[in-house]
C-alpha cells in the first residue's frame, strides 16, 4: 500500500478529514442567552456565596435580608450586560422612579453612561431588566427546602432525617406559607425540564403554561413574604385612622349642635351681637376649650 509523506494511507487522510469537517458541522453559534450563560458563570459562585451565608434561622412566614439578597442574586435582573465581565452597576437615571425595584444598568467603565444614549449601539433602555435562569432559582429554592427541613428537625425531634421529598411532603400541607411556595418552584422548573426533552422528542407538551406559573408563582413569593407584613401593618393603621376621624366627626357634630343651639338663643335676645361676642359668650356658658375664633367660625346667624 501506497503511503502519503505523511505516512498516512491516501483513504485514511480523506476519513480524518471528513471526521474534522464532521465535527466542526455539528458546532452551531451559540445563542445570545447561551452567551449570556457563559458570562455569568462567575456570578454563580458568587450566588453560592450569598446563600452559604444567610444569618438566621429560617422562617416559614418571611423574608431575612440575607434571603431576599439570595433571590435578588439568582434573579440576576437590571439594565445593558447583567453579569458580563467588566461590566459594572450603575445607577438608573434619576427621573426614573422604580419604586421598590432595585435594577441597575451594567455598563463598561469605558462607555457612555447615558441610559439613553443614541450612539448607534444598543442602549441600555431598549433592554427588558428582568432575566430568567432556571439553573440559579433551581439553586436558590433547593437551599431554602434544605433550610426549611433544619428548621422542621430544630421544631419537630421527630422530622430529623427526613429526606428532601419528605420534606416537600410536609411543605405541600402548608398552603401560602413560604416553604409550600420554594417546594412548589421546584417542582415547576422539573417540569419545564422535562417538558422541554418531551418537545426535543417531538411529543408537544405546554411549556408556556408552566412557565407562567413559575414566574407568578415566583414573583408572589417575592413580594408576599418580603412586603405583606408593611402592607398588612399599613392598612390597618389607615382602618384605624379613618375609624378614628369618623368618631371624632361624630362627637364634634354633636358638639357643634350645641354650640350653634346656644348662640341661636343669644341671637334671638340680642340680634346684633356680632359672631365673635357670641361666641365668646357660648365659650363661658358651655365652659368649652376651644378658642372663641373657632366658635366663631362654626357658627352661623340666623
């Protein structure tokens, strides 16, 4: 047989070839947000971080600070290049009101900052600030459903021990409570995983569906457990002043009859007394503790 210079049998070469051509053919560009993934990968050590470091113990009815800097983490939101490197957070323009959002634009250090810059690149206001990694909540819940069986053994001596799928047992019978909400979170992104191999299959499955519950189960999870007591809190003291203002109408309409009933009486003895002699007089005769201008100015003459 016949060999090549480089030792190689002319039909060995063409099969090595096209081995090569093969594999490059299977090599695809990579989408934006496989792109966006890759970048981030930094900020999943720095997600493990923030959850290995939540103070506290865990509490089935709200949100620690070091939680909600947990989930703000793994939701990885803002403005321009969220987590690509040297990129760094700047704050929103001040005309901008994002309320209890706290989003960020993520610029380079080098570029124009103008949030709304029209320099022919894209800029950061043409961005949606909130993102979507399955990968990073799927991290996040794991950690609260093993905080919340900690939680459960410190409780309950006889729940230590428990495996995870037990734990998420007990966390079903806890409707509303957080840990039935990160169960429930779980369960949800397993689903959209397997739905999303389902439909690689061919077998058409509604990915969108779940991915809905996913996202409003998430965001009520997000303000429930971190704002419901404020608001709660709130209503109430805005119940008890508006009861409170209707019972003060109520006595000083009371009051006010008995004033406006005395200087009517005095009126009709001395017509042309003016408002504040009369009310200087009803001021001694009711022995009353409001100022003679007041009871002058809710008086009327007849």
């Amino acid at each position: 047989m016949t060999l090549s210079a480089s030792g190689e049998a002319p039909g060995q070469h063409v099969k090595k070839r096209s081995l090569q051509q093969q594999f490059k053919a299977r090599l695809s560009p990579l989408t934006p947000a496989q792109i966006r993934s890759l970048k981030l990968l930094p900020r999943i050590a720095a997600l493990r971080t923030v959850l290995t470091n939540i103070r506290g113990d865990y509490d089935p009815n709200a949100l620690a600070e070091d939680e909600i800097a947990g989930l703000a983490e793994a939701f990885c939101d803002g403005f321009g290049s969220v987590g690509a490197p040297g990129h760094v957070g700047a704050s929103l323009p001040d005309d901008i009101r994002s309320g209890f959002l706290q989003h960020r634009n993520y610029i380079r250090e080098s570029e124009d900052s103008s949030f709304w810059r029209t320099d022919g690149s894209l800029p950061p206001s043409r961005y949606i600030p909130l993102s979507f990694f399955p990968s990073r909540l799927r991290l996040y819940f794991k950690t609260q459903v093993k905080r919340f069986g900690c939680w459960l053994a410190h409780q309950q001596p006889g729940c230590r021990n428990l495996s995870m799928r037990e734990v998420g047992v007990i966390a079903e019978r806890m409707p509303y409570q957080k840990p039935w909400y990160e169960v429930h979170a779980l369960r949800l992104l397993d689903q959209i995983q397997r739905q999303k191999h389902s439909r690689n299959r061919g077998v058409p499955w509604p990915i969108e569906i779940t991915a809905g519950q996913l996202g409003r189960l998430v965001e009520q999870y997000y303000w429930r457990f971190q704002f419901e007591r404020l608001a709660e809190g709130g209503l109430r003291s805005r119940r008890g002043a508006s009861a409170g203002g209707t019972a003060k109408a109520k006595l000083f309409e009371s009051k006010h009859i008995r004033i406006q009933r005395a200087a009517d009486q005095i009126w009709s003895a001395n017509s042309h007394l003016s408002k504040t002699s009369v009310a200087n007089i009803v001021k001694r005769q009711l022995r009353l503790s409001l100022s003679v201008k007041h009871i002058a100015s809710v008086i009327e003459h007849p």
